[in-house]
C-alpha cells in the first residue's frame, strides 16, 4: 500500500472551536426483542421499563430463541439486525472469562453487538447470525462471577509495567457499552460494583460514543478506565453511526474532570493520505482537551488496521460500496497463535507509523502511557 504524506510530524496544526454544546444523540432501535428469560432478571425488567419509558416497540417473544433474523439479502439482514435490540440470558459460556491480551487480563461481556456501523468493524466475522444487539439480562450473575479471577491473569497483574491497574476486565470486546448505556444502565452498574470492589481491580471500557453525562457523578472510585476509541480526521467516514471525534474528545475532557482515568484508543491506524499531520492533529486536539486536567491518568493504545479472510467476505457483504483498503497484495500475510491467518501492514509501514505516532504522543501528551502497539 503506498504511505501517502502531505504533511510532515511538525506541520502546523490550527486549533479546531470549542464545540458547541448540545446533548449526544443516542441510538433509537427500530424494533425491541424481549424474551421470556429476560424477564426473570430483575435487571430484565428494569432494562424493559427504560425502553418502555422511551416509547420504543417492544416485542415480547414466546421462547427465548432469536428466529426470522435471516434474509436472503445480505445487506436487507444486515440493515435489520443492526436496527434491532433483543433482551436475553447470558449463556454459561459467558461466566467462563477469557483472557484479552493485549488489553486486559480478562474479558466480559454487557452485552454482544453494536449499533455503530464501522466499515472495519472488529465483531465481523466473530458474531454468529445477523449482527442484532443482544443485551443480557442476568448482570447480577455476570458481575458476581468476576471475583474468582481477581489476582489472577497474564497481563496486568503478572507485568511490572502495568501492576498498578491490578486486574483488569475489558467489558468492550463485543459491544460498546456506551452506545446503549441509555437503553439498558449495565455499563453504570458495572462501575458502581467496581467503584464498591475493595481490591485491586479496574473495569475498563473502549467507546465511540460520547453521552457520559450518567457516568460523570458515579461513584467510581478510580476503578473504572474510560477509553475513547478516536481515528485521524480522514478516517472518520469509515466509522458510520458513532459519535463526531470531536464530541469524542470533549467527552474524554468530561470525564477525566470527573475523576476517571481515561484513554486514547488510536484504532484503526490507516496510512490514509498526509497521515503524519493526520494522527499529529489527532493527538494535539486531544492534548488541549486534556490540558489542565487535575490528577490526569492517561493511556494510550496504538492499533493498526488488519483483516482476516473471513471478516473481509462479512464486510464486503454489509458495505459493498467501500473503498477501505483491504487489497492482500498490499499487506503482509501472518498467522495468528491459532493458525488462522490475517493480514497486516508491511513491516517497514508499521515501523514508520509506530514511530511518528510514540514520538508526536511523547512530544504533546507526554502524561500518556503507551501501552502497546499491534
């Protein structure tokens, strides 16, 4: 893949306006699936009144499957699924954690699915059938199993680097929990049972939405690390759905006033053109929406764009029009630890991108820690 430049790491960056403020807006999904087990969680019920307090159509289904989802037109699916929100059990294979390296020590789920449409989306080709919202009722049991892994784990708690998080639960693999926090409230009772966790934990989430607004007051204890998944300016047309990057920022400021330890996820890092300014304006705004925050408590992870054979056929299918680069002549071929295959940006390329990127991160936030780059 050429690596287009049209600025170097030093071109000068004009400030963007302070945004104006005006509230996020929040996902409305067209059609609400309840099942019957759902309902025999409290925390169903109350998921159920809050969709019912805002007017949504609720379906309430006579067995706990998830039929007629399926339509010979893949983007006709696709469309729907990504319109619907289905209220259901976690199944026992969900209270058996598995590790998140590089992220965290281990990985749970609020939910499975996403209302955002990213033409890279990571969930493709990970999630079984039409990408429908599943949010799990049975959150007083997730939240239970997690203690039996506290002290455990292969990242934060056995790396000297990282230690001071203590262990570590990523609750965003296979959703954004902000994206439907307004829908369901998991995402606010999972910070206050860690804020309320006397232990060396933290609960840590990656977003790309932006209404913090009923986390800000939560008592979390520092125990909750909010992460903003941000991408240069150029990408952003890629990321369909999500909040403006700049709603993103301001958001990271709001929270980090708040109290929280914050996060730049940079990701998916793309050689898109004049990518040195690009990822540089990117870090300088996020500089200034930080600066003068008390007690800052800042990561940064570094990201770079890769596909697997599998994933490419699933988002072809949901965006035929796409121009996202995912030519394999263009990428180097690599196996994962499984033996399944991906491909990646040519050695040189990343070298290139990781070090315009640490450099300009150490040059304007130099409060960052880099955790890693992948």
């Amino acid at each position: 893949m050429e690596s287009l430049d049209a600025g170097g790491p030093d071109a000068p960056v004009d400030a963007p306006p302070e945004p104006a403020a005006r509230p996020a807006r929040l996902w409305r999904p067209r059609r609400v699936l309840v099942t019957p087990a759902a309902l025999a969680h409290a925390h169903g019920r109350a998921m159920l009144a809050r969709l019912e307090g805002l007017g949504l159509p609720v379906e309430h289904l006579s067995s706990n499957r998830l039929t007629g989802l399926r339509h010979p037109d893949p983007r006709r699916a696709y469309a729907e699924a990504k319109a619907t929100l289905a209220l259901v059990v976690a199944p026992p294979t969900k209270l058996r954690l598995q590790p998140i390296p590089p992220s965290a020590d281990w990985r749970f789920d609020l939910a499975e699915g996403c209302p955002a449409h990213c033409q890279y989306c990571y969930l493709a080709g990970s999630l079984q059938g039409p990408p429908v919202t599943r949010a799990y009722a049975n959150l007083g049991a997730i939240l239970a199993n997690l203690a039996a892994y506290a002290g455990q784990g292969a990242v934060t708690s056995a790396q000297a680097a990282r230690m001071s998080e203590g262990t570590t639960f990523e609750a965003s693999c296979y959703t954004d929990p902000l994206g439907i926090e307004h829908l369901t409230g998991s995402l606010s009772a999972a910070i206050r049972h860690f804020g309320a966790w006397e232990a060396p934990v933290q609960l840590r989430f990656t977003t790309k939405f932006s209404a913090v607004e009923p986390l800000l007051d939560l008592p979390h204890n520092r125990r909750t690390r909010i992460r903003f998944s941000v991408n240069a300016a150029p990408a952003a047309r890629y990321e369909g759905g999500t909040a403006p990057l700049r709603e993103r920022l301001a958001a990271m400021g709001r929270a980090a006033r708040a109290g929280y330890p914050v996060g730049l996820t940079i990701a998916p890092i793309l050689p898109v053109a004049g990518w040195r300014q690009a990822y540089g304006s990117l870090v300088a705004d996020a500089a200034r929406t930080l600066d003068g925050v008390p007690d800052l408590d800042l990561t940064a992870e570094l990201i770079t764009h890769r596909f697997t054979p599998g994933s490419k056929t699933v988002l072809e299918g949901w965006y035929p029009g796409s121009d996202l680069p995912m030519r394999e002549e263009e990428r180097s071929r690599k196996l994962t630890k499984f033996g399944s295959v991906k491909y990646v940006f040519p050695r040189d390329l990343m070298a290139e991108m990781r070090e315009a990127l640490t450099d300009r991160l150490a040059r304007d936030l130099p409060a960052a820690r880099v955790l890693y780059w992948t």
